[in-house]
C-alpha cells in the first residue's frame, strides 16, 4: 500500500508526536508508602494547636474529573498516627455549608490503614468530584473554604483551597482514606 500526500504528511506529524518511553505522572501519591514533597502555605506556616497543619493543593482537573491533595503535617513534636479519612464539610463564600454529601473515594479507594506520622512527617488524602450538571433545576456549587477536621478528637481547621471546588449540581465530593 502507498501512503502519498497529506494522509502522509498527517501520519508523520503524528508519530513524532509519540514519545516512547514517557508515561504521565501523578500529581498525588497513590501508595501508601509514599509521603508529598508539597509545603503548606505562608499563611498556614504556624503549628495550630494539636500539632496537626492541613493545606490543600492545586489539584489537577482533566475532562470534567477534578482531584486535589488534601495534606496532613505533623508539626508537633510527639509522634502522631491518623487512620480512616479526614470529616470534611465544603462550604461557601459566606462559609455557609453547602448541600454537599461526602462519600468515600472510588478512584482512590484504599482501605483504613494506620499511618504513623513522625514530627515533620506529611500525608495526603485526595478529594476528587466531577464538575458536571445532572440537574438544572440546582445552581452550581462552588467550594470555597472546606472545615476539616483531620482525625477524630482532633481540632476542626478552615481551609481555602487555591481554586473553589466547582461541584456542578451534582452534589457529590469523594474523600479518600490518608494514604
């Protein structure tokens, strides 16, 4: 068979496209062994009370599937074991809490597992949703700021993500377990 003119011109612009060998990366961990080399930020650099510092992460949006990195530091000086996921409610610009249900994650779904987290250690659980809309009759929600609180007993933390939450109607937030 004799391939001429542009089909051609459009298979070789293709295939120096192609890049053997590369394999895309994650932008969050996805083993438990795996520890985020993301700091929290200026604003959130203070030890608040418990020893227990969250920040959240860009995040990565593709097609409509959203995920960000919710981050767990131990900045106390006591070694400090998470287990299970982190309670989180997604509020709105006016911190009012939106009509939102948690569910665990189905992408990211690890089972409980304890985590031990030495002074200075990190972990990450992640918070993935789709933006899209099932029901037009609902405006979209928009997450603003997240109240978290990281481990049962533990103090609940106001968060603004670098980007709001854009929910859609659908009314759904996945949280995985710490990884």
């Amino acid at each position: 068979m004799r391939i001429t003119g542009v089909p051609l011109l459009a298979l070789l612009l293709l295939a120096g496209c192609a890049r053997p060998g590369l394999e895309p990366q994650n932008t969050l961990p996805t083993t438990t062994s795996a520890r985020p080399s993301v700091t929290p930020s200026a604003e959130s650099a203070a030890c608040p009370d418990g020893g227990l510092r969250l920040w959240v992460d860009r995040g990565d949006a593709a097609m409509g599937y959203r995920e960000t990195g919710l981050h767990l530091q131990n900045c106390g000086d006591r070694p400090v074991t998470v287990s299970g996921r982190p309670e989180v409610v997604v509020l709105g610009k006016d911190r009012d809490p939106q009509d939102v249900a948690i569910v665990p994650g189905r992408r990211h779904s690890e089972s409980a597992h304890p985590v031990a987290l030495a002074p200075g250690q990190s972990t990450v659980a992640v918070l993935a949703w789709r933006n899209t809309y099932d029901d037009i009759s609902k405006p979209p929600v928009s997450g603003v700021y997240l109240a978290v609180t990281p481990t049962p007993g533990a103090a609940r933390q106001i968060l603004q993500p670098p980007v709001p939450l854009d929910l859609g109607s659908t009314g759904k937030l996945e949280v995985s377990v710490w990884l």
